[in-house]
C-alpha cells in the first residue's frame, strides 16, 4: 500500500490499466477456446481496448478521454457488431460478415461506465459526462439498430439467403420495439446516471477532504505560532518578574554598600550598620527571588498574574524605608485598606511603584521623592516624582527607550508594558520636584 501511494497517478493508472488488460484479454482467450465463445469476439476486442484506454488515460485528459470514448466507441462497436470491418478487409478473431446490430453483452457497458465515473471524478461537469455518456449508450442500443433497420429497408430479399441471421435483423423501423430491449435500456441509462453522480460525489469529497487538511495544516501552523508567541510572553513575564523583584532589592543594596565604603574611614560604625542592612536585605531579596521561582515552577501553565507573589501595601511602605536607607527621603501617600493587594490591578500598580523607586535610586541622582497612590471608581492612579539632577526627561522617553532596550529603558518599558496589560496608560514628564514625573493610570478593579 505505501508503494502503490508513492507512485504517481500516472503511473498508477498504467499499472491498474495493464491489470485490467490482462484480466479482460485473458479471460477472453479463455472463453474463445470453449463452448461460451461469443458469437462476434471482435466485439469484445473493442470493448476491452477501449477500457485499458479509458483506465490508463482518463484521469490525465478527462475531457478528452470522455469525447474520444463516447463518440468513437459505438462506432467501433457497431463496426465490429454489423461486420462493416470485415467488409473493408478487417478480420477480427474470425468474426462473420454480420453479427447482430444490438449489445452483444451487458459487459460492453463497461467502458463508458468507467470514463463517466472518472471522469466526473476528475473535475468534468456532471451533465457533460451525463450527455456524452447516456448520448453514447442511446446511439449504440437505439441508433445502431435504427440505422441497421433502414438499411435492411433498402437491400433486396435476396439477403436472406445468407443464413437465418439476417432474418433476426430489424427491416423496418417500425420492427425496432420488438428488438430493441427497452427495460435493459433503461437499466443501462440509469446506471451510467448512477456512476457519473458517484464520480461527482467522490469528486466532491476529495475536495472537502483537501479542504479539512488545508484548514488542519493551517491550525497546526497557527497552533504552533501562538505556542511561540505564548512562550515568549511567559519568558517575558518571567524576566519581569525577576526583575522587579530582585532589581529593587540589589539596587539598594549596591548603593549602600557604595555609600559605607566612601564613610568606612571616617566612621567604622557606618560601616558595621551598612553591613547589617545589607545582610538583612540580601536575605529577604532572596526569599522574595525564591518565593517568585517557586510560584513560576508550580503554577498551571497560562495562569498569568495569578502565579506571581502578590505584595501588600506594607511591602510598597517598605520601598521607601529602603530609598531612605540609601540617603533618599521618600514620602508615601497610600490608600488605606485592610485587605492585601490581591488583584491584577494592584499588583501592577505594586510593581510600577516599585520600577520607579528603583530607577530614583539608581538613575536619578535624587535626595527626595513622593509617591501618591490615588484609589477611586475611575480607577487607580499613580504618581511618583523626583528631584533629581538629571532634570526633566527629554521629549519621547519612552519611544526613545523602546528602541534602544537598555539600560534605564528597560524599566521604563516593563512599566508601560504592565500598565498596558491592565488597560491602563503611562507616561514620563517633568515633575513639580524639577525631576521626572511617572505618572500612571489603570482601570476600576472588577
């Protein structure tokens, strides 16, 4: 079966056409050498060359195929049927001067059974194979027997004296019920009909057929592209997150380990202090990294924010205790509530805070800042300002920082990714504190 499937259809149908042959013919010799020999085998050899012809070729020149058999078929078959080959000089298998002048066989209907059902299953229109065919079978069942009746209309009596069989002919046209089988017609029209809409309908289910595994093809190629795309927005969460996390932590840490060995000189108990912060800080930078890495490892893929470590309100005070402890005074204006940040909104509101605090600390240069979070039914909105030396961002920051995914813009990108996630917007301007402004807002919490 796979070697049949990686041949070619032409050479599938050589090789079905050369069984047939094989078939038709050798059961022909067969039946030729015995009492069950036909009365005309010419006919036969007809039929049977006309479909090898038909299996081997239709498939490749339906239309072609289709015209050929349906209009030279019943002429040589009523060549061969009324013995006008044997009148030009054609012996055929020792077939007489004249046969007969109706179907020899139900088996002769084969060939156009065959060239109307692949054609039709080749791409021709269903009432052109029902045309040429059913016309075909008409011409050899009614009009061979018709014109034989005419002629024999016009011959002399003398005819007759070639044997019984000329008796049996029709003479006139009025003769042509009685010889002609009407119901065996009928049957035979009928079940080319029935051929040709099964070539239509196997038509019509390949094509589905291609159309289902087109559309698969295309499910698979989308499934496998959101598949990236989904995997490359969990690694982008993941990098947030650890970044917001850690970054936070060992930004302070940095700066105050910078601003003890500047001091370890002058005052040793500067230095012992910085240290114990530090240890302490490290210490709860890594229960934070670690507790992020736990709920990233055991969350159900694709569940989102709900797999990060959600922070309170005490946590955000605590960023300022951190900025302070590194020489910056920070001030917090908080909503009052006694639930912890639980939602998706808060938690980016959380992390936002958190990204511009870190960016103060490190980037701004700043000795003061002011974080206002401002909870209502429009929404939440977050303020944090700077007095930093760098003055005010130039125009476009945040196009500017999308573009060139470095340093200080990669904080400024996470934000506005986060508040965009939320539904929310957020922008960098000059502040009243002649630093940067970040400003953000996020929509009502559901």
């Amino acid at each position: 079966m796979d070697y049949w499937r990686r041949l070619a259809a032409l050479q599938q149908d050589l090789l079905l056409a050369a069984v047939v042959g094989v078939v038709w013919f050798g059961g022909l010799a067969l039946l030729n050498g015995s009492q069950l020999r036909p009365a005309n085998p010419s006919v036969s050899v007809i039929t049977g060359i006309f479909l090898v012809l038909t299996v081997a070729l239709v498939r490749q020149i339906p239309r072609a195929m289709l015209l050929c058999v349906s209009v030279l078929y019943p002429l040589f078959y009523a060549a061969a049927e009324t013995g006008l080959a044997e009148q030009l000089g054609f012996s055929l298998l020792r077939a007489p001067a004249i046969s007969d002048a109706a179907l020899q066989s139900e088996l002769h209907l084969v060939p156009l059974l065959v060239v109307g059902y692949l054609a039709a299953a080749s791409g021709v229109r269903r009432f052109t194979c029902l045309f040429f065919t059913m016309g075909s079978l008409a011409a050899l069942m009614i009009g061979l027997p018709a014109v034989v009746a005419i002629v024999m209309s016009n011959v002399s009596e003398d005819i007759y004296r070639y044997g019984e069989r000329y008796a049996n002919l029709p003479r006139d046209i009025y003769s042509l019920y009685g010889y002609i089988d009407i119901s065996l017609f009928v049957f035979a029209e009928a079940l080319i009909c029935g051929m040709v809409l099964l070539g239509a309908n196997a038509l019509r289910r390949r094509k589905n057929m291609l159309v289902l595994e087109q559309r698969n093809t295309a499910l698979v190629r989308l499934r496998a592209i959101e598949a990236e795309r989904a995997a490359a927005a969990e690694r982008t969460r993941i990098a947030r997150d650890l970044h917001d996390v850690v970054s936070h932590h060992m930004s302070a840490v940095v700066i105050r380990a910078q601003a003890a060995d500047r001091v370890a000189d002058q005052k040793p108990e500067a230095l012992r202090e910085a240290v114990r912060w530090i240890a302490a800080s490290g210490r709860e930078a890594l229960t934070a990294m670690r507790e992020t890495v736990r709920v990233l490892n055991t969350g159900e893929p694709g569940a989102g924010v709900e797999r990060t470590p959600v922070p309170g309100l005490a946590d955000v005070a605590r960023m300022g205790d951190r900025l302070k402890a590194v020489g910056i005074d920070v001030t917090m204006q908080l909503p009052t509530r006694s639930r912890q940040v639980a939602s998706a909104v808060d938690l980016t509101a959380v992390r936002i805070i958190q990204e511009a605090l870190t960016n103060v600390m490190v980037h701004a240069k700043a000795t003061a800042a002011h974080v206002s979070w401002q909870s209502g039914p429009q929404g939440e909105l977050l303020t944090i300002d700077d007095n930093g030396s760098g003055g005010p961002p130039p125009a476009n920051v945040l196009e500017t920082a999308r573009r060139q995914q470095s340093g200080r813009g990669n904080g400024l990108i996470g934000m506005r990714e986060r508040a965009h996630a939320s539904g929310g917007t957020l922008t960098v301007a000059a502040g009243p504190l002649g630093g940067w402004r970040v400003q953000a807002w996020l929509p009502p919490q559901r």
